[in-house]
C-alpha cells in the first residue's frame, strides 16, 4: 500500500525545493540553456510559452478560455505577452475553419499548439495549461491579487451557473473573484476588453508574485501550483527560468492582443486576424533577431518523393522559424533519395546547414551562372525525409 503525501510534507519539500533552487542559481553556472533548443537546430536565445486557461461547460466540453503566448529573449532581456481572442477565426489541422478555443476541444493541448504554431508561424516551445479550479487555487494561495477594477462587473447566467459581481476600485480579489475579472466579457468590445483585463491581470500577479514579501508565501504557491498546473516544463529548465526572473524588469513587460476585427460568418461570430498587422506584432514579439534574420532568406521547396503534401509539410515546419516560403511545388520527378539542400551564395551557408540538421539530407553550393537570387535556397524533400516521418 502507498500512503499519501501528507500537506505538511508536500509544504516541506516545497521549502526544500525552493531553497535548493535558489542555492543552485546562486552558485552555479553549468545549466544554462533551456531544455526546449537542444531539439531546435536553429539557434536561438528566444523562449515562446503557451499559456492557457480552460473550463469545462455544462456540456462537459472543454474549451480553452484564455490563450496567450508569453515570450522572452535571455539576450536581450524582452518580456512580451500576446494575446489570442479565443474567437479568433483559424484553420484547425483536420478540422477546418473554426474559433481557435475550439481546437483544445477536439484534441487537447497538443492539437491546440499545432493550431497556433501554423497559425502565428513561430514555435511554441513549452506550454502551461491551467483549469479554472487551479486557478482559484493559486490566487488564493497568493493571498489575493492587488488591482484596479476599471467598472463595474454584473452578469448571471442560471443555466451555466454563472453569477459575477464585482466592483470598481482598488482591491484585493481572492481566486473567485480574480476569474470572474479576467473572465467577464460583458463589454462594448467583449472578448477584446477581456483579453487586455488578462494581460493586465497577469502583469500584477507577476510582479506581486516576485515581491520579497512574498517569500514566505511561495512554498504554498509551489505546493498547489504542483497541483494544478499541467506543464510539459522540464525540472532541468528550472535554473534558466529563475535566471530570467531575476533579471526581469517589470515596466518593460509588453502586451498586446492579436489585431484583427470582429466579423460574423455563418451566424457565428468571429475575430478575423489582420493578416498583415498580424505578422509585424507577431514578427516584434515572438520571433528572436535569428530567426527575423531567416525572413530575409526565401526558400524554395519541392516535392521529390511523391507523397502528397510533403513539401507543404517542411514547408509549415520551417516556417516557424522565421523562414520565409518563397514557392511549393513539385520536383522534375519523384525520385530523389535524399533531401537535397542547394544555396547559391556562399554566405549562406551556415544557414543552409542548419536546415540539413533540421531536414537531414545533403547540402551544395552552385555557381549562379542563371542569374538566381542569391536569397534563394532551393530544398527538395527526398525519400529521406518520408521515412523518417
């Protein structure tokens, strides 16, 4: 039989954890970089987070509620948070066109990064996943979360068991009333107006969070957030992530929500991303210099082993990177072995070996005797690549 962890103990090893955590980052310099770039082979000092809030409706359905991408640079010390409406419209691989809250709904985590990974075009390279009940539980375990409530808040709704009452001015909201403010959407600009309650809420709990009063608090803060937070966040990235936190200046936090308008399809309504304003906030936020360095670099990838929608595949997949797709097509026959990789300007070559390491294959560089644009490098998916897939 095997007895559970009592309270006290799990306080004790939170004490034990918290205090050994911070001897290591005050002694020791070995483990430096985040477990998440040893599986990326194009360098990067940048760090994308998914964070999200669900909730479970009266139809047992589980919808993610709250989205955003936290990201940061360990080289240049940017903090910024993006937003995603939970209405934006976006195409769910194998599901279509849909509100992106809906993509949690038909698989769960995993399906919801892969929505937003081709919807933004960056890597997503850890996630924290939080339900509504964890998060009453950790703002309580905070003692409350400081802030402005702008209006006044009222809503019910009996079907869903629903009753929010909060109102204006500085106060303290405990874990009910923190998810009632950053869940009410009854505004003229609804999950718009939300969305920057979110960030804002966010901002304060953070700073709150890291205030040396708030020392003596954390090991209940560890011990319920070991609860309720589901994180694919490694125990070997928990020395890089306080290295950030230390360094961290909070004025310099930047937010933002995904630009778009509100549009009606179907009887459904929608928040459409503007695609351009989109990828100059998306390009400022979420991509490190690297990778912006990559979109000035276009790549083009043909299909060389016949299986339908690989080059469309390595295509997505580098994208993400900050690589910019020039064309997709097929090669002169489906018959290449192995990936082929060919630059025609010898200073990308750094750049065209990087791409080796992500896609295998080989690599050469050829005279530019018709005149190609030396920005070019041209990839043809092998057969290769298909067995590896």
């Amino acid at each position: 039989m095997i007895d559970r962890v009592s309270r006290k103990e799990k306080i004790f090893l939170a004490v034990f954890a918290l205090f050994a955590l911070i001897v290591i980052f005050m002694n020791s310099s070995f483990v430096t970089e985040f477990s998440a770039w040893q599986d990326n082979p194009f360098s990067s000092s940048r760090v994308n987070i998914l964070l999200t809030g669900y909730d479970i409706d009266h139809h047992n359905i589980s919808r993610t509620d709250t989205i955003m991408i936290v990201s940061f640079d360990t080289s240049t010390g940017d903090f910024n948070i993006l937003s995603v409406p939970r209405d934006t419209r976006v195409e769910i691989p194998g599901r279509g066109k849909n509100r992106v809250n809906a993509a949690y709904a038909f698989g769960g985590i995993d399906l919801t990064i892969e929505t937003l990974e081709n919807f933004l075009q960056v890597p997503i390279d850890y996630y924290v996943n939080l339900d509504f009940q964890g998060f009453i539980d950790i703002v309580d375990a905070m003692g409350g979360v400081e802030l402005e409530v702008e209006q006044r808040m009222w809503y019910t709704d009996e079907a869903g068991g629903l009753r929010i009452d909060i109102s204006p001015g500085e106060q303290v909201l405990d874990g009910e009333k923190a998810l009632d403010y950053v869940r009410y959407r009854h505004t003229p600009r609804g999950d718009i107006d939300r969305v920057q309650r979110q960030q804002k809420f966010i901002s304060a709990a953070i700073r709150q969070l890291m205030h040396p009063s708030r020392l003596t608090d954390m090991p209940e803060i560890i011990s319920t957030s070991l609860d309720s937070v589901y994180t694919d966040i490694d125990y070997s990235d928990a020395l890089p992530f306080l290295r950030v936190v230390a360094a961290l200046d909070f004025e310099e936090i930047e937010t933002a929500k995904l630009p778009g308008f509100p549009e009606d399809i179907n009887g459904a309504s929608y928040w459409i991303a503007a695609e351009e304003e989109k990828d100059e906030i998306v390009d400022e936020l979420l991509r490190g210099e690297k990778q912006r360095r990559y979109n000035d670099v276009e790549l083009n990838i043909y299909n060389g082993n016949g299986e339908a929608g690989a080059a469309g595949s390595a295509a997505s997949r580098l994208s993400r990177y900050g690589f910019k797709i020039g064309s997709i097509d097929n090669a002169d026959s489906f018959d290449y072995e192995r990936t082929e990789i060919v630059y025609f300007d010898g200073d990308k070559g750094d750049i065209a070996r990087r791409i080796r390491q992500y896609l295998d294959g080989d690599i050469r560089l050829e005279d530019n005797e018709n005149g190609e644009d030396e920005n070019i490098i041209e990839v043809t998916v092998g057969h290769d690549l298909l067995a590896e897939n």
